[in-house]
C-alpha cells in the first residue's frame, strides 16, 4: 500500500469505454488519473484523454513517464473481434504496453482478462472453473486474452514487472436485463469493478490471474485466490436487486451451443 504522503499515477488505457469511464469517475478521489483512449473525440465533456493507437509502441511509450501503474482496459472487447481487430489491438497492443512499461520503470500492470480466455469449459458446462486450470478460450477474442495472460507471466518472471491479470465478468448496470443465466452468473456489477481494480492496484501479490465477479450464488467460477490475495470482498449480487428472482438449476443452467455468439 502507498503510505499517507504519495498518491499512485495511474494510467487507464480504454477510460472511454464502459469499464474504463467508470473507473475514471470512481478512482479519481484515490488516485491521480492519466486518461488514454484513441481519439480525444471519444472523451465525454470536460474530460482530457492522451491518445495513442496500441499498434505504434513509441505513441504509447509516450504515455508512460511517471506512471506507478497501468490497467490495461483498451482493446477489442467482443468475443466477435475478427482476427485483424485482435491481432492488432490485443496481441500487439498488450506486448506494446507491457514493454513500455517495462522501459519506463512502471511497477505494476493491471490487465483486463476475460471469462473468455476459457469459456470453452462454460460452452460444455464443466464446472466449477479454477483459476489455474489449462486455458480454454472460446474466440478469438479468448485467445487474444490467453496470449495476454501468458506475456504478462514472461514479463514478470523476466523482468520483475508486477502483473496482475483480472478475468473480468459482465460489467452492466442491469444485469436482470439478460435471458441467459450464465450471464447473470458472471456479472461484475460497478461498485465491485472498482474494489476489485483498487485490489489489483494496491495488493502486495505481484502476479496471478484472478476472476473479477460479483457475489452471484450461481457463479461458476473460483474467485478464493481473488479473496485471498488481492482482499477483494465483493458486495453486490444480482439477486438483490430489486424484481430478481433465482431459478435454482442443480450442477447450473444449461449453456447453448453457439455460446459466446450474441452474447
């Protein structure tokens, strides 16, 4: 943890995206925020964004001088990224970042994994999933999150750079607007986004991959070493929320066959 007198330069990249401008508006009052995104025309009113285009590492070496930590949101975010979208965003992109932040002294990356990286065990319903089992991605956009996950170990075991991976679920305020129970199984509401990323921010573990979801009761997925080691206490489940009501599926709701198309 930082002590009473510093305040940590966090760098998010993707604030203008769903999970990014939130964490923006959230973080703002603990940390002191450099904001990127592509295009200043992405920022709300009143907002400044450094640009950079992922591809170009000396656009994003640029945004590192001072940095104490990275979260790493930007990206092509669907599991329907064709192959041009991830290669070049989430393939290139993410060794762009971390060698940046290699180069210019940063402690710590936080990067944005997914469910995706093995939603293959979610497609044939073999659950529970633990964080250490053998990558199963269902997309390309799950490959593009292994091959993340698997540079940041090269990274940190290399180069001593602080890695911390967060799988995170479905990020929406309403999670009671999906038909699919999985869906509301993964949902990372936005008060538990922002405790989870200060977690990663701040926890003294220096690398691991972690799920980042909410307490769901039919969540599938092991969160034990997101509690353990980064303290994340989650407090908000779906079936809180006003109008919900949980059908109980014994061994967890069935999961269709073209999962994560539409999804």
């Amino acid at each position: 943890m930082t002590d009473s007198t510093t305040t940590r330069r966090v760098l998010i990249t993707g604030a203008a995206g769903g999970v990014g401008s939130h964490l923006a508006e959230t973080l703002a009052g603990h940390y002191d925020l450099v904001l990127h995104d592509r295009s200043q025309d992405l920022a709300p009113p009143g907002v400044e964004l450094r640009t950079a285009e992922l591809g170009v590492f000396d656009e994003v070496r640029a945004l590192m001088d001072g940095i104490d930590t990275v979260v790493h949101l930007a990206g092509a975010a669907s599991p329907e990224s064709p192959w041009d979208a991830v290669l070049d965003a989430n393939l290139i992109g993410v060794r762009n970042v971390l060698e940046a932040a290699r180069d210019a002294g940063v402690r710590r990356v936080v990067l944005a994994s997914s469910n995706h990286a093995m939603g293959m065990y979610d497609r044939y319903e073999q659950w529970p999933v633990y964080p250490d089992q053998l990558p199963r991605a269902d997309s390309l956009y799950g490959v593009s999150k292994i091959f993340g996950e698997a540079l940041g170990q090269f990274y940190h075991d290399e180069h001593g750079l602080d890695v911390i991976n967060l799988r995170i679920g479905w990020f929406t305020d309403d999670p009671l607007a999906a038909q699919e129970d999985i869906l509301r199984a993964m949902w990372l509401s936005p008060g538990d986004c922002t405790r989870v990323v200060r977690s990663a921010i701040e926890a003294e573990v220096t690398f691991g991959r972690y799920y980042a979801i909410s307490d769901n009761p039919n969540r599938r997925w092991a969160m034990t070493n997101t509690q353990l080691e980064l303290g994340y206490r989650p407090q908000d489940s779906w079936t809180r929320l006003p109008g919900a009501t949980e059908h109980v599926v014994e061994g967890g709701a069935d999961v269709r066959d073209t999962w994560p198309l539409g999804s």
